[in-house]
DNA sequence: GCCGTTTTCGGCCCGACTGTTTTCAGTCG
C-alpha cells in the first residue's frame, strides 16, 4: 500500500497541529507538546478539550499526578502517526493511530476517566493501551521506539507546504536535515542536487521553510464566514456558474477555520477555473486544473473544485466533508457494494459513476436519511442515521430571546432602547440585559445603586415596549472564594442571573472547580456564563474540571452558557454534547455589546448544531409564557 | 491496527494536480 494514502487519511488533522522539535529525552518530547505556548489552543480548536494554562511548576505537578489532558493525548498521537508515516508503516497500521486520534478529540469528558477505552470508536486493544499509557502519563512504547529512531524534528518539516513523509525522510536521509531551520539555511543547489528534485522544488521548499510560521493563526468563524462570502459572491457571479457553495469545514461549522472550500457547477469548466486562478484577490495560484483551482488570498487558501451540474450533490458532499465521515461512509458503501467518489455512485469495481444531483439524493440512496453538515464527524451521525436517531437539530429561527446583553450602563456600546430595537428586529420575544458587577472595575461594573437605577429604567422600557419583554439581570462576578459580587438580597431582586468568572484565572483547577460549584449553589444563580473562560486564537481555558461543572450544573438545576461570541464559542461542543446528554440545559446567548452582535446569536447556534443540540434542551427557546413560569418557578431542587 | 448485513481473517475511500520524468510518485483535499 502506498505511503500517500496515508497522508489523505491524516489529513485533516495532521496538518492542523503544531509539533515541538526535538528533544533529548522522551519525557522531554512529550513535555514540551504539551507546555508550549501557542500550542495548546489550536489542539484545542480541535479537539475542544479544555487546555492546561501556561506552563508554570505547580500547574506541572499538579498534571504529572493526573496525566495528560485529552488535548495532549491527541497530539501525543498524530505524532505517531506522524514519525510512522516518515517511517513508511503500514498505511493501515497508521490510519488505526489517527482514527483513535481522532476519537480522543472527540470525547467530552477527560480519556482518564474512561473505563474500557476500546468502547471508544476505531480504538482496539492496542490503541487503548497506548491512550492509557498517554493519559496517565507513561511514554507509550511506541513513541519510545519511534522517537529513538527519527528525529521528532521532522514532524514539523511536513507540515511544509508539497512536503509530505517522504520527502521528509529523504531529506533527513540524504543531507542529514532534522528541522524547518536547517532547512532554510540549506545552501542553493543541495536540494535540487537529489534525484527527483528540480529547481521548482527547491525554491518551493526553501521559501516555505524561510517563511514558516508555527504560530499560524486560524480564521474566527464570522471572519471565514465574510471572506468566504465575498470569494463565493465572485464565483456566483461568473456566467460559467450554475451554482456554487461554500463547503469544507466552513459550512461544517467548525469553530475555527483554516481554509476556504467551494464547489461549483458548470458546463464551462476551465472558463470559471481561468477566470477563478486570475482573480484579482488571488495573491498566488497553488494549483490550476480545468477541475480544481487552488488559490492564497491575505495567506488564506482557497481551494475551488468544479463539475458538471449533475454531478453537483456529489461534489458538494465531497468536499464538505468531515473526511472522517467521508470515509466511513465509503467504508460502508464498498460493503453494499458501491463506490462513492466526487463524481456520484457506482457499482463496485465499475468505475462507471452515475452523477448524483443533491446530497438528499446520495444519503438516501446509501439507504440513510440526510445528515446536516454540521454533524459530519463521524462521531456516531451514521450509525444514528440507520436507526432513526438523528437529532432534530434547533435552528437559529428557534431562539426566542436573548439571555445576555450588555449596555452602556457597563461596558457595552448600546442603550436599553437601542439593543431592544435591534432585538425586536429579530423577532424576539424577549430581552435580557446583564451588565458587568461591581467588582470589574475595567468594564465599568454597576453598583449596587447604578444597578437598581438601571433596573427602574428597565422596567421603564418594559413598558415602552409592547412588543418584546425587557428584563433586568446581571452577569456577576464569581469571586475567587466563589462568594459572587453581589449580596443575595439584591440578587433575588433581579429578574435574571448569569455568574462569570473574569478574573483569578490560575488558581487551579480543583480551586477553580470548587469556586464555579459554589456559585452554581446559589439560588439566584440560573446560567453560569462562558464556562471555560477560552479566547480563542489568544487565550487558553482556565483549568477547570467541566465534567464535575456538568454534574453539578445537572444537581443544582443550573444552566450552562453557550457563548457565541465568536472567539468565544463556550462551552466547547464536545462538552455541550456532555452537558445534554447529562440532562444539563443549556442556554445560547451572545453577551452582545452593541446593536449589531445580537446577530452573532447563529455562531453559539452551529456550535449547538454540532453538538446535536435539540431545542427542548435550549432555555431561550421557550415561548415567553413557557419561559416565564420558568422563571417564576426558580431553581429546581439542590 | 481495527472490525464484522460475506467475515474472527482478509479486507480496509477516491481523485486532481505538480514536478520531473517519459510513466508516475508524492502531495493534498
């Protein structure tokens, strides 16, 4: 089996992660994947599994007792992936190491506490026992033996663009090259010296290992979302097109996005593809094909692929992807006898594909009901699908009002009247405003004397307004005992409250546990907001044990935030899917400061999505008569 | 290395483009 289908395998995460060159010592290499700074968020990203904070020696003891976190069990593993392939095992032998990667990441709950680890999806005896060696805290054998071997330094060599294991292994081979920087002080001439390597490959190579950066930044989904929608506006517009989409892990909805995707129908291929490649935005042409145009953008790539309009349901289920969910459903379409490409279907062996028009169309002649993109993960969508189990996903239409505003009575821009306009503008039904406590002084928080003037006004507006009801509440300070940042007797005159953590970051996690528990006992206390504290792309979760968050969110009836800010994004999906399967509620809001980022409110709903999220489980997708006897009912038993 | 609508052994998703070479390996999605 060749070695290159290894790499479409790995793929979709390999190439996402960041690797620490080498290390004298195993412990060593497994240290400084997991202490790096700017390294932990985009596992993160990926894995949606909460990060340690900055390395510190206390923070390290405290991991060396408890293992490593799932995160880093993720990374511990595409970097076997990665020196196996370098090593050229066998391909399946690989994939087995990425699958159970892959299954790692997707687990909401920390891998230590899972019981029997071969219940986890593409994980078998001899991967469980590597994730246990990796979870509390051994060097599995294999990376022992791997490491020993090659030097990890090569990892990151290819993750440079046209680079892949072999050439990896060559160079290491052939010029004794170990990392990115030796690369890139490699003499003209060595590299186009090897057989196989020209003067295009050694510019290529060279310029990539000069500009490398392993601090890439990911896109935020609302700045994807806006490129993506100018590049697709451009493509639509072109008299080739029949149609287009965007696709790709955007239209997945991932949480952050490193590359644009978009399909296209049309019966003049290399018309739209010229005209694709001479774009006016297109800083570079990566690849230029009458079927697929790969383009760089501000440093972003943009991959184009087009077919004919018959064959478009196809395409555009191709190239959304997840490609775990791609080949698993090819898996069990060999079984049945067909082979899926980006062409349509065919019999087994044939070769000859019959063009399937919509995505509605292939599933349903896979025998399986639609799946939402958002739900590609291969994290159990097809195995739900064959059952009738799939999730009737809430939509953004579904969200009644907003739970968590702010104003300019803190630290937002907008009015009371103002936010209420654009929140009638919606079409909700009713309308939160939780500014800042006392205690931040930074965002201007309310005393107790601002904050019952503001109530008044409030109520004030409530009446203005016939078509929305405004409450008052407030997102108050979780102090570091856990105490919050008002007394409770102000707090039950409040209609509504959310308690955050903003400051005290690294007290802990079994600190940070205890404080956020606290609060949740607080019967005032209906929505614990942005749970993890994680800024993505800038700042890591605080430590915090969020599946004891969950238990106890389930035993003191409180609801658990999903922040759609998008950098935000909190809790993660990996925990909101937890949290609903724990009986946790959940509520999606947008912490808006100002008019316009009410509208952030389908972000938090496509994490929800992804976390297969119905809407029965969303507080504020009451009704508000549902919602108001909730509230007047309070808390549920402590 | 994993897994079972054919199976506990023998399978395991599919195709476009590039560079360098004359037929394809490597990379990528």
């Amino acid at each position: 089996m060749k070695a290159s289908a290894l790499r479409k395998a790995a793929w979709s995460s390999a190439k996402k992660i960041r690797f620490i060159p080498a290390s004298p010592s195993l412990d060593g290499t497994i240290l400084a994947a997991r202490t790096a700074p700017g390294i932990i968020q985009k596992d993160d990203i990926r894995s949606g599994w909460s990060a340690s904070p900055t390395y510190n020696p206390h923070t390290r003891l405290t991991r060396r007792v408890r293992g490593l976190q799932n995160n880093e069990v993720v990374r511990a593993l595409e970097t076997i992936v990665a020196l196996m392939e370098i090593k050229d095992e066998s391909y399946y032998r690989v994939l087995a190491y990425q699958r159970a990667a892959e299954s790692v990441g997707a687990l909401g709950r920390p891998v230590r506490e899972v019981e029997d680890l071969t219940t986890l999806p593409h994980v078998g005896g001899t991967t469980a026992e590597v994730i246990r060696d990796l979870a509390e805290d051994r060097t599995p054998e294999i990376l022992a033996e791997l490491s020993g071997e090659i030097p990890t330094g090569l990892v990151e060599v290819t993750r440079l663009p046209g680079v892949g294991p072999r050439t990896a292994g060559r160079l290491w081979r052939e010029l004794d090259v170990t990392s990115v920087e030796e690369i890139a002080s490699l003499e003209p001439g060595r590299l186009s010296s090897l057989k196989g390597f020209g003067k295009k490959s050694e510019e290529r190579i060279l310029s990539a290992a000069k500009k490398y950066d392993s601090h890439e930044r990911r896109m935020l989904l609302d700045e994807a979302t806006a490129l993506g929608n100018r590049i697709l506006d451009f493509v639509r517009s072109h008299p080739a097109t029949e149609k287009a989409e965007l696709a790709g892990s955007l239209r997945r909805m991932k949480e952050t996005i490193g590359d644009l995707d978009i399909v296209a129908a049309s019966t003049d291929p290399d018309s739209l593809a010229d005209a694709f490649a001479d774009a006016p935005f297109a800083d570079e042409v990566l690849a230029h094909g009458p079927k697929k145009v790969y383009i760089v953008t501000n440093g972003i790539e943009v991959d184009l692929r087009i077919v004919e309009p018959e064959a478009y349901g196809s395409l555009l289920h191709h190239f959304t992807g997840g490609q775990a969910h791609n080949i698993v459903l090819r898996e069990r379409a060999v079984k049945m006898g067909i082979n899926i490409s980006e062409y349509g279907l065919a019999a087994a062996g044939t070769g000859e594909y019959e063009p399937v028009a919509t995505e509605e169309d292939l599933y349903s002649r896979l025998g399986l009901p639609y799946i939402p993109p958002e739900l590609r993960e291969d994290a159990g969508e097809i195995e739900a699908g064959e059952k009738g189990g799939l999730p009737d996903l809430i939509e953004t239409g579904d969200i009644r009002g907003d739970l968590h505003v702010h104003t300019n009575y803190s630290d937002g821009k907008g009015t009371i009247e103002s936010m209420a306009e654009a929140a009638i503008a919606l079409g909700y039904e009713y309308l939160i405003f939780c500014d800042h406590s006392q205690s931040l002084r930074v965002a201007n928080g309310l005393s107790p004397d601002r904050l019952k003037k503001k109530m008044r006004a409030v109520r004030e507006a409530d009446e203005k307004y016939g078509e929305i009801h405004l409450l008052c509440g407030s997102e108050v300070d979780i102090l570091k005992d856990g105490t919050l940042d008002y007394e409770d007797d102000l707090l039950a005159e409040l209609d509504f409250v959310v308690a955050s953590v903003h400051t005290s970051f690294g007290v802990g996690e079994e600190a940070m546990t205890r404080r956020i528990v606290r609060a949740m006992n607080n019967p005032h206390v209906r929505v614990i907001g942005h749970p993890t504290g994680r800024i993505l792309e800038r700042r890591d979760p605080y430590a915090v044990d969020v599946s004891r968050l969950i238990t106890e969110a389930a035993a003191t009836d409180t609801v658990l935030e999903l922040n759609s800010y998008p950098d935000r994004l909190d809790l993660s999906v990996p925990y909101v899917r937890q949290a609903i399967e724990a009986g946790v509620k959940i509520s999606i809001d947008t912490d808006a400061h100002d008019e316009g980022a009410l509208s952030l409110i389908k972000y938090g709903v496509s994490q929800a999505r992804r976390a297969w999220v119905e809407k029965d489980r969303v507080i504020n997708c009451m009704p508000w008569n549902e919602f108001e006897k909730y509230l007047k009912a309070g808390k549920g038993p402590q």
